[in-house]
C-alpha cells in the first residue's frame, strides 16, 4: 500500500540525515541532519536514528499515513530488515532494525543497504531514469554498488547481492577494508588512491603534492590528488590513468554479466568527472568481451549527489513492486 507520505533515513557512520517527502515530489518538505553518536553501545545510535525520523514527521503525526524506509551501509537483509553488520558502525550487528523501528512507528518500515538505495534513486529520479538495467557504483571512502536489471534491484538470497567493491581485481593487491586482498576497494576508492599517491611520494615522484607530503604525509588525501590532476600534475594525472584502467576492466566484466544500458558513477571520487569518465569510457570500449555490449550503452556521473539514498528509500516507498519479498512483476 502506498501511503501519502514518506521518510527516507540515511543511517550513515558519520551523520543520520532523513527526510520527508509528500506523494511522488522529490523535494523534500523537512530535513534534518545530525551525527551519528560514536559509541559501541547501540542505544544511543537507534535513539539518535528515531529522533531524526521524529524530527521530520509531517503535521499532524498520524503515523498510519507514513512509509519509512531507512539505508544503512554494509550487509542488510531487507527481507527480514536485519542489519547483519554495519562496517562503520560496528555495534549494529545482527540488528532487527525494521522490528525494533515498527515498535515506536507502527507502520510500513524498510529497510535497504546504502548503495542499493542510491542505485534505485538515480534508476528512479537521476542518471538512471529510462533505462532497466544499471549497475551503479559509489565511489568514495568504499566503493558501494547497486544492479538493477529487468527494472528490479538485484538483491540476491537475503539481499547480499551487489557488493561490486568486493570483488577481486588483483590477488597480489592491497589488502581491502574487508580483510581480503586486491579488492575493487582497495585499489579506486579515494582512500586507495591517496594511499598510492603517498607510496609514490615516499619513492621520490616529483609532484605538485611534494611539498605537503613532506609537511604531513598523512595529509595529503585524494581530494588533492584530484585537485593536482586538474592542474596537470604528471604523479596525479598518473594516479588517476591507473584508476581509470582498473575501473575500466571492472565495468567491461560488468557488461559480460548484467549487460547494462547506462552504468552510474557517484560518490565524492566522481568530483574528478570527465578526468575519469573519458578514459573510463575509452577503456570499457578496449576491454568489452564484444563491440555489441557498447552500442547502447551510456557510462555517465551520478545526478543526485549525497541525495542519491534518500531518494531510494522514497522510491522503495513508492513502487511497492520495488519492495523486498513482493511478487516480480
Ligand atoms: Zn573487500
């Protein structure tokens, strides 16, 4: 069922954002924004999570007229609504977040991974719209993703499915945030590139990032890789090529196993647009299995920005056919 409003809930390791939205209007009537409270208790965090959804409840509070749908990063059984583990916030695990949420908001509540989400906002309000089959990544402190195909999220058994950062590029590579080695990860997240910027720095590459490594090595972080590669700098436009590469060959095996129309790139790395995106591009072209998977294909930046989740959760608010254990359509 289909209720006149919704609020949608970004249960992130930093910050708790929600927002409340009235019928298919993407704007948002209320907002708010508040930390999430770093503590290994999980109390505070799932008081701070009802306070945001309370903060932005619409006039008249009738909670029978709301759907919550709420993203949280990590492992999620949207099936059951269970966080099985939250790699930011480590005290939500095995977490009954729809129960315990249904318990203070008797109504329809959902629940999705974080990047799920921001894969069904933009297939639903941004980059995506038109097309039914995506792959969306996130690229930023991880790399997050999101399938769509046939017009429905892929979520595999207990939703698992989609975890597109955690796949093996390089055996020999670094070891990923997940403990395993050469992961997507841990090779073209920010913090992987500003790591590799570090290494080279420390061998002597000649930079515009010179001076601050010597300064404060632990400074230097991929916002100012990018901002070196935007001037030209040869260690960071390097940097950025072998990022380019690798993300290139990943999204070329993509087309091999979901044969998407538009694939999305988000996340805080994607403020390098077409300093990443055209070499993406010219590398996908290289490395596709076969020229017809290129014919209709679109490779382009996310739309929605940092609002890219929220909107999911509105989306999954909205199409009931979207929604977890529902009959496909
Ligand atoms: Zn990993």
């Amino acid at each position: 069922m289909v209720r006149p409003y919704s609020i949608a809930v970004d249960l992130g390791g930093t910050h708790i954002r929600a927002a409340l939205y009235h019928g298919r209007d993407n704007t948002p009537l209320r907002r708010s924004r508040g930390l999430t409270p770093q503590t290994n208790d999980q109390a505070p965090i799932l008081d701070a999570l009802a306070d945001a959804i309370r903060s932005v409840l619409p006039p008249g509070d009738d909670i029978a007229e709301i759907s919550i749908a709420v993203g949280t990063p990590g492992p999620v059984d949207p099936f059951q609504g269970v966080i099985l583990s939250a790699p930011n916030i480590p005290s939500l695990r095995n977490l009954p977040l729809r129960d315990w949420l249904a318990g203070r908001f008797p109504t329809n509540i959902l629940v999705g991974n974080d990047a799920n989400l921001a894969a069904l906002g933009e297939f639903t309000f941004g980059a995506g719209q038109g097309a039914m089959d995506i792959v969306y990544l996130t690229l930023g402190t991880g790399i997050g993703g999101g399938v769509i195909t046939n017009g429905r999220l892929l979520l595999g058994n207990r939703g698992l499915a989609a975890e597109l950062g955690h796949v093996t590029i390089d055996p020999l590579g670094p070891i990923c945030g997940c403990g395993h080695p050469g992961h997507l990860e841990a090779l073209a997240s920010g913090p992987a590139i500003a790591r590799e910027a570090r290494t080279r720095l420390a061998a002597g590459a000649p930079s515009l990032l010179s001076q601050l490594f010597r300064t404060d090595p632990l400074a230097v972080t991929a916002e100012h890789v990018a901002d070196a590669a935007r001037q030209g700098d040869q260690l960071a436009c390097t940097l950025v090529a072998d990022m380019a590469a690798v993300l290139a060959r990943f999204i070329a095996d993509c087309l091999a196993v979901f044969s998407p129309q538009t694939v999305i790139l988000g996340g805080g790395v994607m403020g390098l647009g077409e300093l990443l995106l055209a070499p993406i591009r010219r590398g996908v072209a290289n490395h596709a299995m076969a020229a017809v998977y290129l014919e209709q294909l679109t490779i382009c930046a996310a739309q929605l920005g940092d609002d890219a989740g929220l909107l999911g959760g509105l989306a999954l608010c909205l199409n009931p056919a979207l929604q977890p254990g529902q009959a496909h359509v």
